[in-house]
C-alpha cells in the first residue's frame, strides 16, 4: 500500500492541507495535554485517510483491509477527541480500566495498521461486515457527542465540535446505509465525504483558534433576531454573486473544470483563513465576539439582572447610607466578597463606602488628573487584576493604582458614569475568578456602573435637598435672632444711657457698666457676621503663623499639641478670621476628645504647590458610620446642648471653598486623623472671589 501514496501528485496532497493545518493548531493552541493529544491525533488519521480516499467504494483500494482500518482509527479518532472533552467539562477523569482500554485499542489498530503498509492489499473481512462495523463506531461517537452538548456547563469550543462530529457522523452513516440498501454506481455521496472532510476540518480549526478552551462555561446554542432580520444577507448574497460571476468568466475563459475550481478555492480559501485568524488577534477576537452575539445565547439575562439591580437598590435601612447600599448591591449582583466606592471630590477621588476591602495605612485616593482616572473618565475603560490580563489590558493595567494591583483577590475596577460625567468608581474583588473578562462581562459591568452613577447622583440630590431644607429653617431663626438682638441691644443701650443716675454707688454702677459695653460689644459683632458676607474678606495669610496662634490659644487646655512644621511658610488667598478659627477648633476637638496623658501630634508640610496639614489625636475615635453619616452633617452635634452642630461643617466647607479637601480617619479607642489638603498658588486669588 506504501506505494499508493509514491504515485500521488502535488495537487494531491493539496487535498490535505486543511487537515495538516488542524494538526499544527492543535499542537500550538491547545494547552490541556490530553486534548492535544486527542485533537492531533485524529488530524494524523484524517491526514492519511483523506490522502487513501478512492472515488469508487468498491474499488481494490477502498475494499481493503488496510482501508477499512484507517476507517475504523478516523472513528476512534472522533471518539477520543469527544471523550477527552466530555471528560474537561465535567472536571472528571476517565476510570482507569476504560482508559487503559482505550489507548491499547487505539494502539493496537494503529500499530497494525502501519504494518500493513508495506504488505499487499488484503481482503479477509467481507466490506460489507466492515461497514457495520463503521455504523456502530459513529453511533459510539454521536452518543458520546450528545452528552458533551447535553451537558450544560460544556465551552463553546466543546459544543462546537459536538455539532461537527454529529454532522460528519450523520453523513457517513448516511453514505453506509446507501451502500448497503442500493447498488447503483452513482458514487456522488461517498466521493463528497473528503469535501466533508475538509470543511470538517477547517470549522475544527477556526475554532480552536477563535475560542480558548475553558472548562466550564454557560453556552446556549440560539439565534439572535438581528442575525434573521435584514442583518447582513443582502451584503453576503450580493458579495456571492460576484465572485461567482468572476469566477465563472475565468473558468470559461481558461476552460478549467468546475470541480477542480471548487476544490482549489475551497483549500486556498480554507488555508488562507486559518493562518489570518491565527495571525491577526484583533480580528480573532471581532470574530469570536460576532459569533457569541449572533449564534449563542447571552452569559447574562439582562431583563433578571436588571430587575435584581434595581430590587437591591431600592431596599432601604437606617444602617446604611446611599453609598452602602450601591456598594451592596454591586457585589451582591456580581457575587463579590469585598469592594469599594470611590467618587470624584475637588482634587481627589477618595473611599466612600468600603466592604471587606484591606486598604494600606497610606491614603488610598486617586488623584482627578492621573492617567488611571483619565482612563475612566475618557473611554470608560473597566481595568482588571493584573492576574487575569487580557489582550488590550496589558498596556493600560501599567496605570492601576498600587493598592488593587498588590491585591491577591481584586477582580475589576468600575467607572461610575451618570449625566454629570463620570462621578467615581467600584471596586469589586472575588476569589474564585482566575479568567479574562468577556465582551458579555463588560457591556453588564458597564451598565450596572451606569445605573449606580445615576442612583448616587439620585441619592446626593435628595441629600442636598434635605441640607436646603435644614438651612431655609437656620435661616429664619436666624432672623427672628436678629430681631430679639436688636431689642436686646437697644436696652442695654437705654440702661448705659441712664447710668449716670446711680453715681452714688460709683463701683458697682462702673462695674455694671463694663459689662453691659463688653456685651454690646460682643452682639454688635454677631450681627456683622450674621448681616455680612459669609465667605468674608480674602487676603494673602501664612498657615503657619496661624497654626502657631492656634496652638498658643489652646495652650490652657491638655493634652498639649505636639507642632511640626516642615515649612518655613505657607501663603494662601483666605479669610484670616474664619481660618484663625476652623484651625483652633480642630486643636480644640482633638483636646476635647483625648484624655489629659493622651497626645495630639500637629503636623504642617509642603511640596510642589501643595499644602498638608493633619491633625492626629490618641482619643476616642470614631466609628466609619458616624464619619459618613453625622461627622459633617449640619445640626447634628453629639456635646447635648453645647453646640449646634455645624462646626465640622463649617470647617469642611471653608476649606472647599478655597479648593481644598478634608479627610478623616479613625478608629474607635484608638485615635482620629484630620487631614486638610490646600493648594499654595496666589494665582487663584480671583477666582476664589468670583465664587465667595
């Protein structure tokens, strides 16, 4: 039989190429070593098969028992290959008695095979017992070939092949049963299996070029509407036209064969596709997303997750705020065990809500102009761990912040987007995913990012809303104030007037005079400030003349703060009066909240036009709730009647107002950190006045 295959062409061993090209992507895309060996082997039999296929059935050649053999290891081939898959998906391993079993057979009929290569051709078994034995090889195979479809966590590459297998499978069974139930010498069909053959092998290896395999993945076979509808079959069936027209003048015009011309372009076609998907990843990747979208079922039911979103949404608790709940409802809907929300302040995006999620002792903020933010505010672009880096994530992961990079369970960074822009991002961290993101994962992440945006900025409006409210009711107790001030004034001024009466006890009527002017005093500066401009008047002032004043003002008051100052000054554009004292009573409530043997460190420094102060105590701490909810909240005050609550407000508002930040962390029995972010540029002088 060796010298069958002396006398063969080139144009013969063309025939082949498909199935060489399937063997060599086996080799080099499949990493998992038994399907490899499966997939590679079955190309080899399929190489030889296709090269020994005779037009005639019952020819010498194709009666032969060395022909029957290679039949019969091209259906074992098939049987290898499913089983190995069937057993990836399940995540299982063949016993070892079936095993064991498989491999002896399927070696023993190749090394037979071989060596009847170079003995005559022989005819011991009658073709026709030979073909019932095909039959029930490819029923072995369909079988194996309907659970690897039937089984629901089966990849698409495996569904895939499934669908191949039953199709070639179906057709030779189809071809046997012909030749045994009919006589006729019309051999269309048995000669049309090594078209079969080829475009067998061809579907074989675009799809282990377009799909990488994975063990378990939700694949539903399904035609989307758009595929049916007046997508592209006008565009192909006019493209068809005329390439058959071209071709049709170059065969008339060379009087070539038709078939010869088929199968020529078919080869040439096939090839030229394999080595460009191979090639060419960007395309790959178009090809494999336009085929998950048109021929298989959504990863996700966007109508369930929508309703499951909104449902989380919408529920509501009095231990937690609008950004808890935003963060719960992400990680719940992505079944994430730990996360985060940041969003966008002045100057940095900082944590607002957190879960789970170890953050390091440095600030973990994002600056608003890093390229890391840039990305998510100008594309949109959802970052994942390095870990699970896909094609176009190399590049950009090189600006991930150091906090989720170093994160062993960090999964993918979200950008919040609603129509202000984008307002933050989510965090999300999960241990079991260890897999690039798919095209399905992104456009549900986008969305779900999409909708939390909306929901916080929904949340902050109403917020606000209710701030308005709390202020329209200050304001006109305020001017009832006013009024009942003005009374009080214009009676002790009545009383100052009428002093001189009462000389005959000239201490005590001097001493009720002093305290009576002091008081005056006192109210006809309330009414300045309340009456006048709320901002005050700006003016060039250096931070560490008034840090110094601070700390002299409280020096009757212990703990005694600890100052270092990394800076000879610090100069910004401020109202003197009100900075004098949001800095005093910073001082002042870390001396209220820490016993007289704790410690309050003070520490100012400066650095590219930047300025940083924090104020650290050793006192009682605050839990991330009452930072959240009550910290800055206006008239919520926790010292009873002594205050009204609006200092930590008024501080953190004075210190937007010259474009600053503040940030707070503490922990409860431990100690408070405030740290008060101010940019040091003269420049800004006019537009600070044009905003206060």
């Amino acid at each position: 039989m060796i010298d069958y295959y002396l006398t063969l062409s080139i144009f013969d061993y063309l025939v082949v190429c498909v199935e060489i090209a399937l063997f060599l992507t086996a080799l080099i895309k499949i990493e998992n070593l038994k399907i490899k060996c499966s997939f590679a082997l079955f190309a080899c039999f399929a190489t030889i098969w296709h090269l020994t296929l005779n037009e005639n059935p019952f020819s010498l050649l194709a009666s032969s028992d060395q022909f029957q053999l290679l039949e019969t290891l091209r259906y074992m081939g098939w049987f290898f290959v499913l089983i190995s898959l069937l057993m990836y998906s399940q995540e299982k391993r063949l016993p070892n008695n079936y095993a064991i079993s498989m491999y002896v057979i399927i070696a023993s009929t190749a090394a037979y095979f071989a060596y009847q290569l170079t003995a005559p051709l022989t005819y011991i078994f009658h073709p026709k017992s030979w073909i019932y034995v095909k039959i029930i090889l490819c029923l072995a195979a369909i079988v194996t070939a309907e659970q690897l479809l039937r089984y629901s966590h089966s990849s698409r590459v495996s569904r895939l092949v499934a669908l191949v297998a039953i199709t070639q499978l179906s057709y030779d069974m189809l071809v046997f049963s012909n030749l045994l139930l009919f006589t006729s010498e019309n051999y269309n069909l048995w000669h049309a299996r090594g078209v079969i053959s080829t475009a067998t092998s061809f579907i074989l290896a675009l799809s282990l070029i377009i799909y990488p395999f994975q063990q378990r993945q939700d694949s539903h076979f399904q035609l989307s509407r758009s595929i049916i509808i007046f997508n592209t079959s006008f565009i192909l069936a006019g493209i068809f036209l005329i390439c058959m027209a071209i071709l049709g003048l170059v065969v008339n015009l060379f009087d070539i064969a038709w078939t010869e011309v088929s199968q020529i372009l078919l080869y040439v076609m096939s090839l030229f596709a394999i080595a460009a998907l191979s090639c060419l990843e960007k395309f790959r990747l178009t090809v494999a997303v336009w085929i998950n979208k048109n021929f298989f079922a959504n990863k996700y039911d966007y109508q369930q997750q929508w309703i499951k979103l909104d449902a989380l949404l919408a529920q509501k608790s009095d231990d937690h705020n609008g950004y808890e709940i935003a963060l719960s409802a992400i990680t719940t809907l992505f079944n994430c065990n730990s996360g985060g929300i940041w969003l966008k302040g002045l100057q940095f995006y900082s944590p607002v809500a957190l879960k789970k999620l170890d953050l390091p002792e440095s600030r973990a903020i994002e600056a608003n102009d890093s390229p890391f933010i840039q990305l998510l505010e100008n594309e949109e672009w959802i970052f994942q761990a390095p870990q699970n880096n896909g094609l176009y994530d190399k590049e950009k992961n090189q600006y991930l912040p150091k906090w989720f990079a170093n994160n062993k369970e960090a999964w993918t960074i979200v950008p919040l987007k609603s129509v202000q822009g984008n307002i933050g991002f989510a965090v999300l961290c999960q241990r079991s995913i260890n897999t690039p993101l798919t095209w399905e994962d992104l456009d549900i992440l986008k969305l779900t990012g999409r909708q939390i945006g909306s929901y916080i900025n929904s949340y902050q409006a109403s917020e606000k809303l209710i701030q308005n409210q709390q202020f329209d009711l200050f304001n006109k107790i305020t001017a009832f104030a006013v009024h009942d001030i003005k009374n009080l004034i214009a009676q002790q001024s009545l009383m100052v007037n009428n002093a001189d009466k009462f000389k005959h006890h000239p201490d005590f009527v001097d001493d009720i005079i002093l305290t009576i002017r002091n008081s005056v005093e006192k109210m006809d500066q309330l009414l300045v400030k309340l009456q006048g401009n709320p901002h005050g008047s700006l003016e060039l002032v250096n931070v560490t003349v008034l840090l110094e004043n601070a700390v002299e003002m409280n020096a009757s008051a212990l703990p005694l703060p600890t100052v270092s100052i990394h800076c000879d000054d610090a100069f910004i554009m401020a109202d003197k009066d009100k900075l004098q004292m949001a800095l005093y009573h910073l001082i002042k409530n870390a001396q209220d909240a820490t016993d007289n043997e704790g410690e309050i460190t003070v520490k100012l420094t400066t650095e590219n036009k930047k300025m940083w102060l924090e104020v650290k105590d050793t006192g009682s701490g605050m839990d991330d709730k009452f930072i959240k909810e009550q910290l800055f909240k206006p008239f919520s005050s926790t010292k009873e009647n002594k205050g009204m609550g609006i200092g930590a407000y008024q501080i953190r508002e004075l210190i937007h107002s010259l474009q600053g930040e503040v940030f707070v962390e503490s922990t409860v029995g431990e100690g408070t950190t405030f740290s008060i972010y101010l940019p040091l540029n003269s420049t800004n002088k006019e537009q600070i006045k044009i905003q206060s």
